[in-house]
C-alpha cells in the first residue's frame, strides 16, 4: 500500500491566516523525529525553499550543519517539561545557515539567530520552533568591542609616559570611565539578550494559544507577569547603568553590602559564563561615606581583573569571595579569588601605569587608576598579595 504524504495539519489554519503575517519570525512545527510539519513564510524567503518541498524531511537532511544530538535533546526536554528552551546568537551564532545578501558592513557571513523551542502539540510530541534575526544586536556588539579597543588606544597615545599632574590624574579617570561605558553597553546588551527573547516566546506563545482557543485568563495574567517582571529588570539595569555614570560631587553614606551586590548585578552575566561561584560576607549595617561612584568603579575593575584571570588561567572549582572586618579607625575589605594567583615579579609592578599581563585587550590603567581613586580620592590603600593560586585584594578606608 502506497505511503500517503503528510499534509499541513489541522491546526495550520491559523498558521498560515494569522502568524505567517504578523509575527516578523521563523516558525517551523517539528516532531521528536525532527520531520517537518510546518514551515511559514518568513523561512520559505529566508531560506529559497517552498513548504511543499519540505515537509515530512527531517530538518537536518535540509541543513546538515545542525546539530541532531542536540537539537533532539532540546525538543524531548521541551516536550518532557512542557517548557521553552533555547539558542542563543553568542553560543550558537545560528541553527539555519541563512546566508546575509540584504546588511550592508555585516561582521557576518550568516544570519545570527536566537531559536526558542516551545511546546505546540505535546499529545503528537510536536514543537515549534521560532527563530528570531539577531544579527543587528551581534553587529552592534562587534562595533562595541572595536570602539572599546581603540578608546583603550586612544588612552595610551594620550598619556603615555609622562609624569600626570592632577587634572591629568582627573582626566584619565574620566577617561577610564567613558571606556568602561563601552564595556558596560555590550555587558547589558549580553544581559537583555535572554530576557528579551522570552518577552518574544510569550508573546508568541499567547497568538498560538488565542489561535487554538486555549487562552484563558490565568494563562494571560501569568504570561503577562513574567513579562512585567523582565521588563522591571531591564529598567533596573539601565537605571544602575545611569547611576554609575553619574559624576561624584558629594560624598554619600552608602551600605558597603548594596555597593557589592550592585557591582556584581552588572557583571553578573560574566560570571556566570565562567562558572564561578559569587559569595560575599558582608555585615548588611556596615555604612561608609565616600564617593559613591569612585567606589563603585574600583570594585568593578577588581570584579573585572579576576574575571579576566579566571578566563586567561581555566581554573576548576572557580570562586571569588568579599569578606570584611572592622578597627576603631578603619573598614577592611578583602576581595580573594582562586583565579591561579600572581607571579612575585608581577606584583612588584602590578600598579604602575600601562603596566599589564593580559593576552589581549590589556590597558595597564585599570589597578593604577583603583589605586589613585582609593588614596586621592577616598583616603585609604589598597594592597595585593598573592599564595596558593590565590589573590588576595586588601582595601583599607577610614570610617
């Protein structure tokens, strides 16, 4: 008996009525097996090939470079949780090599995309795949890193070695601060990225549901809790980001513990790419007054310094810890990390200006401006030591 042709399911009214023309997406519905039962417009022209042609192949006959493993892994997980999951533009880059012909001044050859797998047909054990064009974000970013290396330059020509009055030692940490705008732009643009893909998920899922007649109140109000929360979070970055910004003319009481978890927030993405596990032991009473945002960018060049020595040295186990302890006179502050340690030959030189061990991308400015902005501006010292592939970063400042 001839094998009849799967045709475009029950469900694919709406499809091709509703989402096909509204949402500025792939969509392509795939069973566990990875056959295709569905391929909307928007792949039909990004990739040259009709849904008829399609349909019933497995996805990865079509595009061999996908990762079959891995994408079967992702759909039972889906499937099993009844749960999205992802790929993201800076893991994966893309899952369909779409070939870019329409971006001028692209860094890519191929679409960058962000894909979430959402459940469709749990019953059938099918999903749907939504592939969202990410190259402009992975553009900008590409733009970013370049301008952050050629301010660093820009820097190095500007300074050099001449022996810095004060309003030089003022301009260079001016100087420091607008690049580290650079870094911190392409660090909450790394931290929206996920966020905003699940906003799209939501929101996409809520057409699909309104479609099949399963939306329901309680469906709309969870959905759109999740999404007011995200979008909270997104304000709370960008308002840590204006705050830090801001330029010091008053020194403020601060709680020593929020300026940490602050500092952390915005490297937190970094930190958890590297697996290294963030503790801090920190009495929530303890106040200093001091410049604000002076403090605050000391802490986030050491933050930075052992990201950096934990991506350069592949530690195991990785960890950083803030402890603190208290004199009559003075807040000691100790940062350690276990990122491999420095050489004894390096520490004799580790603040001196341009001074630097990294592979790449290293100013030498970023200890030499911590230590100026701690003596000059916030009256303490700043020491570091090092034992047993473990550094230690001690910060005195008076009470």
């Amino acid at each position: 008996m001839a094998q009849t042709k799967t045709q475009p399911d029950s469900r694919r009214t709406f499809l091709d009525n509703t989402l096909v023309n509204l949402i500025n997406n792939g969509l392509i519905i795939l069973d566990e097996t990875l056959k295709i039962h569905a391929y909307n417009k928007w792949m039909q022209i990004q990739t040259n090939k009709q849904e008829e042609t399609v349909l019933d192949q497995k996805i990865t006959e079509l595009f061999p470079n996908i990762n079959e493993k891995v994408l079967q892994r992702k759909i039972k997980t889906t499937l099993l949780m009844q749960n999205a999951t992802y790929y993201t533009a800076s893991t994966s880059n893309y899952l369909i090599p779409i070939k870019i012909n329409q971006i001028q001044n692209s860094k890519f050859e191929y679409m960058q995309q962000d894909v979430s797998i959402v459940p469709y047909d749990v019953a059938n054990k099918k999903v749907a795949l939504i592939i969202t064009d990410q190259t402009g974000m992975a553009n900008t970013n590409a733009l970013l890193r370049e301008n952050i290396l050629k301010v660093k330059k820009l820097n190095e020509a500007l300074i050099q070695e001449k022996a810095l009055t004060q309003k030089q030692h003022e301009q260079l940490i001016v100087s420091s601060r607008n690049a580290a705008m650079g870094e911190m732009i392409s660090m909450i643009a790394h931290q929206w990225r996920q966020p905003l893909s699940v906003i799209n998920t939501s929101i996409a899922s809520l057409k699909i549901k309104k479609e099949l007649g399963l939306l329901n109140e309680s469906a709309t109000d969870n959905t759109l809790q999740r999404i007011e929360k995200i979008v909270l979070y997104l304000s709370d970055t960008i308002n840590d980001f204006r705050d830090y910004f801001k330029p010091n003319k008053n020194q403020t009481v601060i709680h020593l513990a929020s300026i940490f978890e602050k500092a952390f927030d915005l490297l937190k993405t970094e930190f958890e790419s590297e697996n290294i596990t963030y503790t801090q032991s920190i009495d929530e009473n303890i106040t200093i007054t001091t410049y604000k945002n002076d403090f605050l960018q000391v802490i986030l060049n050491l933050l930075k310094n052992s990201l950096d020595a934990f991506h350069e040295n592949n530690a195991t186990q990785k960890w950083l810890k803030i402890t603190t302890k208290q004199t009559k006179e003075k807040l000691i502050l100790q940062i350690t990390d276990n990122a491999g340690g420095i050489k004894k030959e390096v520490l004799k030189k580790i603040f001196e200006p341009y001074y630097s061990t990294k592979s790449k991308n290293g100013t030498g400015l970023g200890l030499y401006i911590s230590q100026k902005l701690i003596e000059d501006h916030l009256q303490g010292s700043i020491e570091i030591s090092s034992k047993d592939n473990q550094t230690f970063v001690t910060i005195s400042l008076p009470k």
